[in-house]
C-alpha cells in the first residue's frame, strides 16, 4: 500500500505511523461527546463530595506563610524541586487569597479537558479507528484516577496533559508544517523540566533531540525557539550549581532511590556501625533538622527546621542540611546497589508491582471515598476474576502506605509490556523499511522514547508511588492500543483480499 510522505498538507485521509489510511472523521460530534462526558463526569465527583484539594502538607511545597510573602525570594532558594509547581501556588495565593481553591480546580479541569481531545485527536491523526479512539478517550477521562489527580494539586495530572499536547503538536507541526505546532512541542518539554524533577536536561535533549535528528529540514524552523527553551533550562541548572553546588532541577533524588530501605533493621544498624551506610539510614524518611545558628543563612526558606504555620511539626524538606541528606542517601544508594544487588533487586520487584496497580489504589491522599464504587468497578475489570495473579508476593508495607492484600493487574501486567514492545518494534521496522520520513512514524518514536524512559524511572528509581509514576503514560498506552488495533485491521483486510485473490484464481 503506498504512504503519503510526513511533510503532507494534512489533507485527505489520515495517515498512521505504520502507513494506514483512514476516511478523514467529522470531529464535532466527537468533540461534543467527550466535553458532555467530562462535565457530567465531575458534575457526580462534586455531587459525592468530592472538592479540589490544595494539599499544602505535601513535603513539596514550601509554608503558605512564605509563599504569600516571599514569594520571589524563596523560589529562588528553591533547591528541593523545579520551581513551576510552588511558584504557581505562590501566584494563586497572592492573587487569590480567598479563592485560589476554585481558580486552581477549574485550571486543572481545563487541562483536563484540553488533555481529553489531545489524546482523541492525537489517536486519530495515528490512524486509530475513530470510534475506538472516542471510547478510549472517554473512558480514560471519566476513570476514577483521572477524576482524583485532576482534583488534586499536584504535578501528575499537569504533567501527564504535557506529554500528550507535546506529542500531538510534533505530530501536526510535522504533518501540517504549523510552526505554532512546533512552538507548542518545545514550549511543552521545557514546562515539564521546570514541573517535574522525573524529567531532566538529558532528557530534555533526547526526546527533543532525536526527532529534530530525524527531521531536521522541518524542526530547523524552530530551533530558534528550542534553543532559548533550552537556555532557560541551563540558566535552572547554572543557578542550581552556583547557588547549591547541584547540577539539576532539585535536590530530592536520593530520597526517591530508597534502597537502603530494602535491607533489614538490624543488618542496617550494623551496616551505619561499620561505617558503610550513613546514619541518616535509622532515620524516618524525612526527619527533622536542627540549623545551628552559625549554619544560618537568613533566608527562611532555607533556615526553617519546619514548615510555618503548619500543625504537626512537618519537616521543611527545602532546608539547607537537606541537601547533605540527599546526597548521603545517594551515596548510600549506590553502594546498596554495588554491594548489596539482591537488596535492590527486591525493592525494583516490589516497585515493578506497585507500577502496575491501578492508578486509584494506594494513594490514600487522592480521597477515593467519594466514589469508591466507581473506583471498584474499574479496578475490578483491572483485576479481571479468573486470571492468574502473576506476582511472587502482595504488596509489602511502605511508610505512608499502609500494606494491602491485593496482586497487582494482571490485566495490565500483560497489556502494557505487550503495547510498549509493539511501539519499540512497529517503529524500528517503520525505520528500517522507510526510514523516519513520516509524520506519524517521528511521534511514535517520540512516544516509544517516553514510555521507556518512564518505565525505567518509574520502576528502577522510585519506589512506593510506581503506580502514580505509571499514570504519567496512561494517555501514550491508549494511543499505542489504537494504533494497533488500526495494525491489527490493516493486516486482516490484507488477509482476506489475499484469500479473495486466491479463491478467484487472480492471484499472482
């Protein structure tokens, strides 16, 4: 069958990555569709009780007291997390003292909606069926998980609406030659280094290198602009290195490796005694500090030992001796998985299981008590009766998480390994027969590039909310699935013209 070339006008039939066509689809009636879904879908989150939560005891953010008052200062000795997330609620409380709850919760729905027709146009422009493509993108916008991160202010949701407008406008500035598109595509990569400390400059260089590799005579136009996203990012990380002596968005990294954890108690003890692993290892995961006064910087957002303001004495993650506690855990890290492999093994296991539980388990702050039916009904077809639990042993306890008697999916144990081979091979095979001349074969690359980046960081990196982590490329594992249905079609109706031909006697 022939392929229309990436650098198509855009008119006509669609063209997926692997070269199928498909009747251009009228997108009114869809796009009526999923907005009908999305409103009744939070009208019955409002109408349970569910309310937009501004979570102000989550480790990452810094006191309100600060954010309303020093605002600018504190931003700037920022060095647990990229700035984006506390700068934005810094802005909401100084705009909207009284009200920023319902500023941010229709902010968060209008990304919500925004990311619901990215993903159905997206899967469309990949020549997923139209009808497939409106089904899934329904059901993933009204799905417990999508209900719970959208009413939370945190950077999942933020991010996973990222990802899906970065590989939609690659997608259409290569097919279209827009350069809004490709502006769009950049501007999105470098929001997500600036949100998410998951995604980091290399990253930033790969999944925005590789393409403009492959398509340079398109991307070229906006080099311009990929270049001045790309300087603000290294001015992040020049200020970062200048200011703390780290090279990166934040400082917290070692706390999310958490190996040492994966040992026992007492053979921790006596590792700390030997000197192998630093003491902070006996340590609850965030301690508490104390800032001598000759260590004291006069910047709030450094010196205090604790958040103003907040009940329960919560440790100020943002303090200046945490730097030095990231940094051992780090170190600690690394020897844990030098020395002690089957100790890190054990946790990437664990990390690998949690991965692939439903995005509503587990996450006790996403407030599943408003529609816990809702929730059972999903992660009943998640967990589908009849199937073998594939998994060694049920989850373990985790701090902050209390353990539960529950395998992981094995729904999604199988599907989506399945669906991220099949994007790894139909790419290397559409690159192998064609080379990246497509449109559509770039964005999957693009797509295959942050499904394996993630998977990885989510599984071999994180541990205790792999599951959140894994919610992050739940929009690119719908737009896979369509795209092979679309696969799975083209190569049947190839099957049955092939045995047409054959029964007439026209075969050659």
């Amino acid at each position: 069958m022939p392929t229309q070339p990436w650098h198509s006008s855009g008119q006509g039939a669609a063209i997926s990555p692997l070269g199928a066509r498909s009747k251009p689809p009228t997108e009114t009636a869809p796009m009526i569709a999923i907005t009908a879904v999305f409103i009744v879908s939070r009208f019955f989150w409002i109408l349970g009780g569910g309310r937009f939560q501004v979570p102000f005891d989550f480790h990452q953010y810094l006191s309100p007291v600060l954010l309303s008052s020093r605002l600018l200062q504190s931003i700037y000795y920022l060095h647990y997390q990229p700035p984006l997330l506390n700068l934005s609620l810094g802005a909401g409380l100084k705009l909207f003292p009284n009200s920023y709850h319902l500023v941010f919760g229709l902010l968060f729905a209008a990304i919500g909606l925004l990311m619901a027709i990215t993903v159905y146009l997206l899967m469309i422009d990949l020549g997923a069926p139209p009808w497939f493509s409106l089904i899934a993108t329904v059901l993933f916008e009204a799905g417990p998980a999508t209900l719970m991160f959208e009413n939370l202010f945190y950077d999942t949701y933020p991010t996973a609406a990222l990802l899906s407008v970065a590989a939609f406008s690659l997608n259409r500035f290569l097919r279209d030659g827009i350069r809004l598109y490709g502006t769009a595509f950049v501007v999105a990569l470098g929001v997500l280094v600036f949100l998410n400390r998951s995604f980091q400059l290399p990253w930033f260089v790969a999944v925005g290198g590789i393409p403009c590799f492959f398509a340079f005579d398109r991307m070229r136009r906006i080099l311009a602009a990929g270049l001045v996203v790309l300087g603000l990012v290294l001015l992040l990380y020049l200020k970062n290195f200048l200011v703390f002596g780290t090279f990166s968005t934040g400082t917290a990294m070692g706390v999310n490796l958490n190996t040492a954890q994966q040992i026992q108690e007492q053979e921790r003890k006596e590792l700390v005694r030997e000197g192998k692993l630093s003491p902070i290892e006996m340590l609850s995961m965030y301690p508490l500090v104390h800032m001598p006064e000759s260590a004291r910087t006069g910047i709030p957002a450094l010196d205090d030992e604790i958040k103003r303001d907040r009940p329960g004495a919560e440790p100020n993650l943002n303090n200046l001796a945490y730097i030095q506690i990231s940094r051992l855990e780090a170190r600690d890290a690394v020897w844990v998985i030098v020395h002690r492999p089957d100790a890190y093994a054990r946790g990437v296991w664990r990390s690998i299981k949690y991965y692939f539980e439903p995005a509503s388990e587990d996450l006790f702050y996403l407030r599943r008590e408003h529609i816990e039916q809702w929730c059972a009904l999903y992660e009943e077809f998640l967990h589908f009766p009849g199937l073998p639990e594939l998994s060694i042993d049920h989850r373990e306890g985790f701090p902050y998480f209390p353990p539960r008697g529950a395998a992981p999916s094995t729904v999604l144990l199988l599907v989506l390994p399945a669906l991220a081979m099949f994007a790894v091979v139909s790419t290397w095979g559409a690159w192998v027969a064609r080379g990246f001349s497509e449109a559509g074969v770039v964005t999957m690359l693009f797509i295959t590039l942050n499904v394996l980046y993630l998977t990885a960081s989510g599984t071999l990196v994180v541990f205790g909310e792999n599951n959140r982590y894994r919610y992050l490329l739940d929009p690119f594992y719908l737009v896979l699935s369509g795209v092979f249905l679309a696969r799975v079609r083209l190569w049947m109706g190839s099957r049955r013209r092939l045995l047409a031909s054959r029964e007439t006697g026209t075969d050659d």
